[in-house]
C-alpha cells in the first residue's frame, strides 16, 4: 500500500477534531459504564440488553426485511416463546445449539432466545458444506441444531456424521414464520410451531446471565486448514455493543442500521446489530448482498448507518454513477476493509459523512476504531497494543540477543501484538492447544503476554493505525478468511493433482487477495482437464474459495526444512513473465474453465477489464 500525505495524522489535524472530541466525551463515558460491568453478579449480555432496548423502544422497528417489519416487542415476544420452549426441551445454561439458517430474522430471534437461555449458538458458516460442515459441528459438540429449510439439503448430507437427537434437531420453514409457521419435513421438529404456545414473558434465565459466559462460537479460519471456533462472550457482547452504539455511532431510537453482511461473522451480527440493539435502533437486512439494489434498500428502510466490508465498497463504486448516488439519508458506515485508494471516492461519491472503519478479530481481545473519523485509518485503540519486526519468509515475530521483541518505528509496518491481562483478557478458541498458540510469553519483559494477531499494520500518530496485510496461512476474498491448507486439502482430493500450494495474490484496485494455487500433475500437463478441474473446486469448496489462478509446475520448490517457498510464489503470483516455464492458469468471471495468461490477459486483468 502505497504511503500518502494523508497517512500520518498532525497535531493540526487533531486540533481540528476538538469540537467532535468535546461532543463525544459525554457517550464516551456512558459507553465505557456500559461496557465496563465490574459487579460479576449483574446480569449483561446481548439477552439482558435486548430487553433494556425493548423498555426504551417497544414499539419502534427491531427487524426490518423486506416486507417483514417488527418491533422490539414482537422480536422480544417471539425469542421468548423459543426460549422457553428450549427449555422445556432441557436446553440448559452452557449447551451448545448450531444455528444454520441464512439471513433473515428468524436467525436473529433463534440467536437472542438462545442467549436468553444462557446456551451457546453455534455459528455455522452458511457456504459449509460436507467435510467442513461436519468438522464446525464436531469440534463444538452441539446438544442441538436449528435449521433453516434453505439449509436443509447441505445438513442431510451430513447428518447421519454427526450426534444431534432427531428431538432437538429443529427446523425453520423458508418464509415470514412470524405470521405462518410451515411445515417440518420428517426428522425434524418445527420450531415455530412447537413453541407458539409457550409463554411470551422473559425467561428468568436472562436475569443469570454474567459477564464471562460464553454467547457465541464464531468460526473463523486458521492455520490448521479447517475452521476454529472463536469464544464469544456475553461481557464482550456488551464491550461491542456500547463501544460501536453509544460511543462511535451515537445511535438512537430514530436510526436504522442497514446490513447486507453475513450473520455469522462478528461484523454483521456484533458490530453493526450490536449498535443498533445498544440504541434500540432499527435493524434492516438482506439473504443476500446486492450492488444494484443496496441504495434502493437503504431508502426502503431509511437506513441512517449502513455496515459494509471493503469489498461491498467497491462493488458499489463499480455500479454506473447515477444522480440518485447521493439521495439517501445514510450520515454513517460502520465496517472494516476500505482500501485508501476507494474511500475519498466513496466518501464523495455517495456523501457519507463519517467511516467508521475498524479493527477486530472475533477470536482475539483488541480493537480499533475510527471514532473521531479520520480518513484512511482504522483509528484508535484503548487496549495495550505494539507492532512489532517479523520474518518475512515465516511471519513468525523476530527477537533480539536478550530473547525480546523489537518494536518498529512510527510509519513502519510491524506485526500487530495485543497485551493480555485484566482488561483486556483472551477469550480465544473452544480449543486450548489453539488459544495456545497465538499466544506469546515474555515478549518485551519477562512474564508479559501478548496475543499474536498475525496482521501487520502501520502507526500513523496520536494512536492511530492502518491496515496493512494479513500474514499466515489465511488470506481474506470477498469479506471472508480463506484457510490455504483448507484449499490445497480439497485439490489434492482431484485424481490427477500429487502436490497443491494455496496462496492469496493481490489484483490491482480490488480488495483483498484472491486465490491462486500451484499444482502439480499427476502425472503430466496433457491429463489436466481444466474445465472439469474448476468445477470439481466449486463444487467441492465455497465460491470465495475457489482458486482464481492456477501455476503448473512439474516440481516444487521447497526450503532446506521441506517447507513450501510461498514468499516467492505470492511474490511472483500470476504474471507469466516472472514464472519461469510454469504456465499460469486464470479462471475468467463469467466462464467455466480456467485459459492460460499471456502478457495481454495480464494486462487486461490489472487495467479492470475483468471486474473480480
């Protein structure tokens, strides 16, 4: 990333904003009362924070899609009729129940009934499928699982792999259940009509909820190929809520939070749904994102603050200009992603006042955000945080003579470590061989932690920092994390591939990494069949992680430790002019087969003329 004059913030740029720091230390101080729940007797989570909205706000828009809107008191009516009827099934305070079910609000009242439980839901990520899916519902153990109708093909396909009773394997029709339930197919339990008669009151349950219970599993990608579930907990819930609600987006009643992201990650579901419940604000979403339809819903529901990742900005700055870009009434967006290069343009463009960009890890304990709404930074951080020199070929933190780390200079890139203690404690993985391993010891002085977030970031002044890369064995496409060894485990399933390295490479003005991977045949070039290769991928992996690019390469080249050169192969990624005798492969947008880059397909990929 390119550095600019905008890349360090001065003195006289924070001069500037001491109007907006005056009018934010009230909220700052109520957000961090909220946030800060010292009594580990008081009840808190996002449960016992629905209803405190629900007392502010009943009668005002909880849900809002398509033609479906309900109120704070229907939603709260409807998890409670769930809620109790989990627990009439003997779903308890602690137990693990999978959620499978695409946006829509019924994922979100199944979510707050089950956190009114004091159970755990289970995130499942909705493109899983086969192995993976099995591997998400195996590591986490569930006593049960809600699923959507949508869902219901990728869950009989595996279920006769995991343990779920037939009894507490729940079904949700595909429509507005709010108003007619459906109709279960055999083996399965039909939620909405099983609880209709239950009682609509808060569950007492909701009042012994405390601030290190668990709320969510929320997978995420790592380095040993398959998902991991990340811990979330209820006291982080509020953490979330009251940091991005009161605090950076000051929302209120009259606001509305449009949010076409995924539910299942942190962004969608903690962040921007967490604010909107921190000001009992309206909350609208969508199945699906749509570039061409976003700025029709944002008027539709008269969203104030969208939620975005960066590559939403871009495809939305990719749409044809049109004089309608800048009618709406969005003054925020809350998010993360958005590259230097898009956002004056996006910023201008579609007249949004404040970007709220930010940084977090659903499975770490740091946080940044851009309160006080510079551009081109992720802002700031109240948490203990340094960056710090790595090896560029292992990722892995460099240390001195002493055995210590090295901090990197103002401006300079480092490894983003995050210090771990009171205040800031590791909630990290249901497993704890892998909260283990991002964790470092006696990193600037003995007997300190640190967590190791495997991001590089740069210090811009005054706190604040940019995003600069992801390091390790993931990379993000399309708003999601890609685990490499994932990747080369599905291509080495294909008959006539014996070797696969995955690996993320950037395209010019896109965001991300996208997919590339080296092979090597079987046995010879002429056995690859490339068309029936790409769709054995997209079958076999979810459409973000499918391969863009293929290398062919008769050998590998591996360190003296037998390790794949990825440094080189990211670094050569899919110009043919730089790989040698390996044919570079691409798979076009629109087609079924992969063709080989020559020097004028290269060009015509990094000019824009293929938009990815």
């Amino acid at each position: 990333m390119s550095r600019t004059s905008h890349d360090t913030i001065t003195w006289g740029m924070m001069l500037r904003k001491l109007p907006a720091i005056a009018k934010a230390i009230p909220r700052v101080v109520r957000g961090m009362k909220v946030a800060n729940v010292k009594d580990p007797a008081q009840p808190c989570g996002l449960g016992w924070s629905f209803e405190q909205a629900v007392l502010r706000n009943p009668e005002g828009p909880a849900l809002l899609q398509d033609d479906v809107i309900l109120s704070y008191g229907e939603v709260n009516q409807w998890a409670n009729r769930i809620a109790h009827h989990l627990i009439s099934q003997g779903i308890a305070k602690g137990d693990v129940v999978a959620v499978f079910i695409e946006n829509r609000p019924e994922l979100l009242v199944t979510i707050l009934a089950v956190a009114k439980v004091g159970a755990i839901s289970a995130l499942l990520n909705t493109s899983q499928t086969r192995d993976t899916l099995v591997h998400s519902l195996n590591l986490v153990a569930p006593v049960a699982i809600v699923v959507g109708e949508e869902l219901a093909p990728a869950f009989l396909a595996v279920r006769e792999r995991v343990s779920i009773e037939s009894s507490r394997t729940w079904f949700v029709a595909d429509q507005d259940t709010s108003r007619q339930p459906g109709i279960a197919p055999d083996g399965f339990v039909n939620l909405m009509s099983a609880s209709i008669d239950q009682s609509s009151d808060n569950p007492l349950s909701s009042q012994q909820i405390f601030f290190d219970d668990p709320c969510f599993y929320i997978y995420t990608s790592g380095t040993t190929g398959l998902p991991k579930a990340g811990v979330f907990k209820h006291g982080r819930w509020m953490r979330s809520s009251a940091s991005f609600g009161m605090i950076a987006l000051d929302m209120r009643a009259d606001d509305v939070v449009y949010c076409p992201l995924p539910l299942y990650h942190a962004t969608g579901l903690c962040v921007c749904w967490g604010a909107a419940v921190s000001g009992a604000a309206g909350f609208a979403i969508r199945r699906k994102f749509s570039a061409s339809r976003f700025w029709g819903d944002v008027r539709k529901y008269r969203a104030t603050t969208i939620g975005y990742v960066g590559e939403l900005c871009r495809y939305l700055v990719d749409q044809p200009p049109s004089a309608e870009d800048s009618r709406h009434g969005v003054k925020k967006m809350v998010g993360n992603g958005l590259r230097p290069g898009a956002w004056n343009e996006f910023k201008t463009r579609f007249a949004v006042n404040h970007i709220c960009e930010l940084y977090a890890a659903s499975d770490g304990n740091i946080g940044f955000t851009n309160i006080l709404n510079f551009d081109n930074t992720i802002g700031f951080s109240l948490m203990s945080w340094e960056l710090v020199a790595y090896d560029h070929d292992s990722g892995e933190p460099l240390r001195d003579a002493k055995g210590l780390l090295r901090k990197v200079a103002k401006g300079e890139q480092g490894l983003l470590l995050a210090k771990i203690y009171e205040k800031a404690p590791l909630d990290g993985y249901t497993d704890p061989e892998k909260t283990a391993r991002v964790v470092l010891h006696d990193v600037f002085e003995k007997g300190d932690r640190y967590f190791n977030t495997g991001d590089l970031l740069r210090n811009i002044g005054f706190g604040h920092a940019q995003f600069v890369d992801r390091l390790g064995d993931t990379y993000r496409w399309k708003g999601e994390n890609v685990s490499t060894t994932e990747v080369e485990n599905i291509l080495l399933q294909h008959p006539h591939i014996c070797e696969a390295v995955a690996y993320g490479v950037e395209i010019r003005n896109t965001n991300g990494r996208a997919g590339m991977a080296a092979i090597t045949p079987a046995e010879s070039l002429a056995t690859l069949d490339f068309s029936e290769l790409l769709a054995f991928a997209r079958q076999q992996m979810p459409a973000y992680a499918v391969p863009l690019f293929l290398r062919v390469k008769v050998k590998m080249d591996t360190t003296g430790t037998f390790k794949y050169q990825k440094t080189r192969l990211k670094d050569e990624a899919f110009d043919p002019d730089r790989t040698g005798d390996d044919p570079i492969y691409a798979w076009l947008p629109g087609t079924h087969t992969y063709v080989q880059v020559t020097g004028q397909l290269l060009a015509d990929i990094h000019s824009g003329k293929y938009r990815y």
